[in-house]
C-alpha cells in the first residue's frame, strides 16, 4: 500500500508544477497582450490626433472650393437667363418686323393686283 501511496502523491506533485507552469506561462503571454494592446491603443490615439490635424485644412480647402465653384455656377446660371432674355426680346422684335413686313408685302400686292386688274 505504501508503493501506491507514493506513486500518488509524485503524480500529484507533477501535476501542481505542471500546472504552476502553465499558469506562469499563460499569466505571461496575458501580459504579453496586454501590453501589446496598450501600444496598439496609444498608436491609434496618435493616428487619430494626426488624421484630425491634417484633415481640417483639407476639408476647410475643399469647402472654399465648392464656395468657388457654386459661385461660377451661380454666375453662369444669371449670365445664361440674360442671354435667354435678350435672345427671346430679339425675337419678339423680330417677329414684329417681319409680321408688319410680310403684311406691307401682301398688301401692297394686293393693292397692285387691284390696279392691274381694272
């Protein structure tokens, strides 16, 4: 009986280091990730705070741009509906030339084929 009870208790003794080691092992690598993870975060803070510093004056770029450009369209839009006005006058005007013109035509062939025919 003695045998046994020593054999039990080595395999017990083994089994507490081998799990004393596993635990240091593990409790490492946790550090080990933690530690990673705290430079991935201190990474990201820095990215982030630099994307903010540059992307204000590129956003602030673009959006004078787009200013300049609703303004050229603004401008092109009114230059536009003055040359549609003034078009649409020129041709009001010429219909009212050419209407009393081609009304003096047939009236003056009409007077003339009055006379020729008496």
């Amino acid at each position: 009986m003695e045998l046994s009870q020593i054999a039990l208790n080595h395999g017990l003794t083994f089994l507490a280091w081998a799990t004393g080691v596993v635990v240091i092992v593990v409790g490492g690598f946790l550090v080990k990730l933690l530690l990673d993870l705290s430079v991935l975060a201190k990474n990201l803070n820095e990215t982030s705070m630099i994307v903010n510093t540059e992307l204000k004056p590129t956003l602030q770029g673009v959006n004078e741009t787009l200013a300049t450009i609703n303004e050229i369209i603004k401008n092109t839009d009114k230059g536009v509906g003055d040359f549609k006005s003034a078009l649409g006058k020129i041709v009001d005007k010429t219909k009212l030339v050419s209407s009393s013109i081609i009304g003096g035509l047939i009236n003056g062939f009409a007077t003339a084929y009055k006379l020729f025919k008496k």
